[in-house]
C-alpha cells in the first residue's frame, strides 16, 4: 500500500506512506484513481507527505500531474508536512511555486475552510 485515503469535511485526505518515486507512482496513481472513482464528490485535497522521507522527479511530475487533473474540475490540492529530502527537490525545481505547501494537515484543511 503507497496510499491511504480518507475523507475529512468534505476533504480528500491523501497521505503516502513510502517514498515517491519511479518505482511507487504507477501504483500511487491507480490506488488515488480507485478511491477517487468511489468518491466522485470530493473536488478538494490534501496530499499527506509525513512519511515520505524521499522523492525523485518522477514523485514530483506524479504530484504536479495530480494537481492538474484535480484544478481541471474545479477543485484544488494543497501539499502538507514536506520532509526535509522532498523539500529539496521542491525547492531546486522551483515547484514550491507551483503548490501551497503547509507544515501539518490540520493548517492545509483549514486553508479551505
């Protein structure tokens, strides 16, 4: 399991467990896809990165793809408990301009309330 979903307020709460990489995205894509087929309401998202203490640039294009998709229907994703390793990819690419970044899920839910 890469992925582990829930439903918060009306939020998709999206926290991957294991580092994203080449190796994890194809099934990051297809277990988000799974839940997001069942849950066809939830237009928002936060994407839990707690425990993902490494990230390559296939992990960020898998991020920024996912954030597309998501902004393409209207809903908006926001990034939260970027570790120290992944934030150093966001921050040598420059896409920490492309996403809101928060320290904790609890700040990135309130942002859409």
């Amino acid at each position: 399991m890469v992925v582990t979903c829930s439903k918060e307020c009306g939020i998709g709460v999206i926290r991957i467990d294991k580092a994203l990489t080449s190796a994890t995205v194809d099934t990051f894509r297809a277990q988000l896809a799974r839940w997001q087929s069942g849950e066809p309401d939830v237009k928002n998202y936060v994407i839990d990165l707690s425990q993902v203490d490494f990230m390559d640039s296939a992990g960020l294009g898998t991020l920024i793809a996912t954030l597309k998709r998501i902004t393409e229907v209207g809903g908006d994703m926001k990034i939260a408990s970027l570790q120290k390793k992944p934030r150093m990819v966001f921050e040598i690419t420059r896409a920490y301009k492309v996403f809101e970044i928060y320290d904790t899920v609890d700040d990135a839910l309130n942002m859409f309330k």
